[in-house]
C-alpha cells in the first residue's frame, strides 16, 4: 500500500491561522464535489435548529450559493456585499424562517474562497468568528477543493465533518483533505461523514478504508461522525428545493443526520 496522495506541501502551520480558535464553528469539507456537503449542512444546521439551537451556516461555495438554492430562498444581502465592502458580515445574515436558522448565502458567479484577496478572507474570517458569538453553532459549508484558501477558512473551527462516498475520486480527496489539514495543523479535529451508504455495513467499511489509510500514513484516526444511507428522499427534496426535514422529516437519511446531530449536542 502507497501513499495515495504522496506529495505534501510541508510549509509551517500558517501561525495566523492556526492560532484562531472558534469552539462552535464546523466546516464541512469534501475535497470532491456533489458529495452532499451543501444538503448534509443543511439538514445538520436544521435539526439542530428543531433541537432548539441558535444556528448560522455559512455558505463558503462562496460563487456557486448552492445553500440559499437548496432552501428555495433568495436573498437580498450575500456575501458578495460584504466583500466588496458594502456591508458588514452581520448585516448579510438572512433568516430561514420556516427553519429557525440563518444563513449567510453565497452569489452564484462571485468568485470562490481562493479568488478572494488574502486580506479579504483574513477579514471575512474574523468577522464570522465575531459573528459566531451570538450563536450557539456555526456551520461553513466549504464547497469543493483543498486549496489553502478553504483549509484556512476551516483553519479556526473546532472540527471539520469530512464528508465522502464510497467512491474511489471521493476517498482520495477526502483523504488529501485530511492530510494537508492536518499537515497544517497537527491538532485538527477531522469527523468522517460517509454519505451515499447503500447500508450501514457498507458506510462502516469505507469508513475503514480511509481510516486505515490515515492511520498508516499520517499516525492519525479521524473519528467516524456517522454513516448517512442513500435515499431517494434527498434528490426530491433538492429537485423541489425544499429542505428535507420539511418534505421529508421522517425519511432514512434524515434519521442518519439526526444521529450525528445528537452526538454533536452531547459533546458540546
Ligand atoms: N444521502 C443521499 N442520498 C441520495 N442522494 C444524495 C444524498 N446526499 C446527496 N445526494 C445527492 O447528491 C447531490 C449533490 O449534493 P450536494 O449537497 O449539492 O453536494 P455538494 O455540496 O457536496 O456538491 C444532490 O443533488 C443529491 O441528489
Ligand atoms: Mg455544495
């Protein structure tokens, strides 16, 4: 067995970002797109919202807005305003009424994380740690990619729920995501969501696949957060942009996210 992603960038933790902690921000990272990061986000955000939880995501896919998409939502202010200096990161909050949470949405067409300046991401960071104050979780939806602009907007959060399939583009992303991250940060705290399952046993097994990968080569075990099964559910409920837990509140995949929602309840 070789490394599957041999090549790693040993700069030194980038000490700015690492040094900033948030202890109720997530990220949500996949390497690979169309994994279900956006949907898993979500559906997290909304059932801890039914928990009774002041919840804010954040829509770090930044130029594609694919969580106000999903929601059925449009929003007046998005990040974009903040970027070009408009307004401030506290005034681009829209709240999801029929969810009780709020979202900070992203512009299709504006750019991602690492077309931003470096100072304007410095900045947008500091702010939604700022912002996190008045929430009890903060979620970012990183959107696709393990460029060191969305590594380093996860850079402060408490963990990162890595989310990946069963297929083989997927694992190694997830994988070189859990590398660099932890190539930058020795003390990262990466969560695995297996997404897509066709069964439980099958999400527990690539689940070890990746995990074993990571314990030979990187000496580290992420934690596995759960195992969410496929369910046609999902597609409808994106297809009709209406959130699962509205359309669907009872369905498999929900039950799964419910699950990863009350271990995060009881750790915090
Ligand atoms: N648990 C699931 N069961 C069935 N389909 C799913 C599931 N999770 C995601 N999908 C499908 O994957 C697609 C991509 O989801 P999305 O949340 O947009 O991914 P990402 O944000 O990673 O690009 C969705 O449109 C949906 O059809
Ligand atoms: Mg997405």
């Amino acid at each position: 067995m070789t490394d599957p992603i041999p090549f790693t960038p040993l700069q030194p933790a980038q000490t700015p970002f690492t040094m900033l902690r948030c202890p109720n921000m997530y990220a949500i990272a996949s390497g690979k797109g169309g994994v279900g990061k956006t949907w898993f986000s979500i559906t997290l955000c909304h059932t801890l919202a039914k928990a009774g939880k002041r919840v804010l995501l954040f829509d770090g896919d930044l130029g594609l807005a694919n969580v106000d998409i999903q929601l059925g939502l449009t929003p007046e202010r998005d990040i974009a305003h903040v970027t070009e200096g408009q307004i401030s990161l506290a005034e681009a909050v829209t709240r999801y009424e029929e969810g009780n949470f709020d979202i900070l949405a992203g512009r299709s067409g504006s750019g991602n994380l690492a077309t931003l300046p470096q100072q304007k991401l410095t900045d947008l960071r500091s702010a939604l740690i700022e912002l996190a104050k008045n929430y009890d979780y903060v979620f970012v939806d990183l959107g696709a990619g393990i460029d060191r602009a969305v590594r380093q907007m996860a850079g402060p959060a408490a963990a990162t729920y890595v989310v990946l399939t069963d297929e083989p583009t997927s694992l190694t992303d997830a994988y070189a995501y859990i590398k660099l991250s932890r190539a930058a940060n020795p003390s990262a705290t990466l969560r695995v969501v297996v997404n897509m399952a066709s069964t439980a046993l099958e999400g527990e097994k690539t689940f070890a696949t990746i995990n074993k990968a990571s314990e030979i080569f990187l000496q580290y075990q992420p934690e596995l957060a759960g195992i969410v099964r496929r369910d046609t559910k999902v597609r409808d409920a994106i297809r009709a942009q209406t959130p699962l837990l509205v359309r669907s509140p009872l369905c498999e995949a929900a039950s799964d996210v419910e699950i990863i929602a009350k271990k995060l309840l009881t750790s915090t």
